[in-house]
C-alpha cells in the first residue's frame, strides 16, 4: 500500500467567506483533477512531516508540523487498474502558514472560495468525505474504486459525534 499525505488550507477571504487551499493538478497521480497538494511519504518521514515538505515543493509555502490537524484517514483500493498500488491518506487541515501560493510543474494551486468547490472536477470520492473535514470531523473512510474514476462502495467509521 502507498501511503500519502496531504493538507487543505483554510483561511477567510478578504470578503469575509471562508477559503480553501486547492488547485489543478498538472502531473502524476489525479492529474487533471481539483486536489490539494500533497504527495508520497519519503523514508523516515512522519505524514505531517510530508505535508510540510510537499507544501514547500509544490507552492513554495511554509507549514509547521505542530500547525497541523488530523482530518481524515482514507484508503482507497482500485482492484480494476493492477498497475495502481492502493493508497492510504492522511489528511491534514492548517489555519497557519507562511507565503502566498506559487504555481510549480505539479499544481497550480489558488484560493478557493469553500462555498464554490466544484466536486465534479475532484476525484469521485471527494464529495463523500470532504464536506465532513470542511465541518470539522475526522473522517475514516475504505472506498473501493470501479476503473479509474467511479466509486464503486465505500464503508465510513461513525465519529464520536455521531
């Protein structure tokens, strides 16, 4: 299993709405696709270790580990494309960072307003788990994939609220 990190940005635009992090990512894994920048764990790394060093590579943005808020734990399996490793996300939220957003060769990443995300151009799970995150639960999700861009099921653990 591949295991990967990644972080969403959260901030008030300067009308007053809430704003997240996110862009078009330009290569790789989900290229094509409305994501948030992230990537794969290097050896010894912790996964907010990870994002902090992905943040820096992707948009030229500093993030502090302690910054960091546990969001999500999702795996993803795609039994119908062999050729992809099933992948384990950690997903993180921050109100705290240093710098504005740098387009880099892997995302073009941009202020979005949260009221406006267009789940459509996201990977088809996005909409089961991040309108969660965005209202503050931490989300444990396994979602099965049919081909490349369909879920085909997915099983969710309740949160302690619910």
């Amino acid at each position: 299993m591949l295991i990967v990190t990644s972080a969403l940005l959260r901030r008030t635009g300067s009308d007053g709405r809430p704003e997240v992090l996110m862009g078009l990512k330009k290569t790789g894994f989900g290229a094509g696709l409305i994501n948030c920048p992230g990537g794969k764990l290097e050896p010894g790394e912790t996964p907010a270790e990870a994002v902090v060093r992905e943040f820096a590579e992707e948009t030229g943005m500093t993030l502090a580990v302690g910054d960091l808020n546990p969001a999500a734990e999702l795996v993803f399996r795609f039994p119908e494309v062999p050729e992809w490793d099933d992948i384990r996300l950690h997903y993180f939220t921050a109100t705290k960072y240093a710098g504005e957003p740098q387009e880099s060769v892997e995302i073009a990443a941009e202020w979005m307003a949260e009221a406006d995300l267009d789940y459509d151009l996201m990977w088809d799970d996005s909409r089961l788990w991040l309108p969660s995150v965005l209202a503050g639960e931490h989300v444990v999700m396994d979602v099965t994939y049919a081909g490349r861009s369909k879920v085909a099921s997915y099983t969710r653990e309740p949160s302690p609220a619910e």
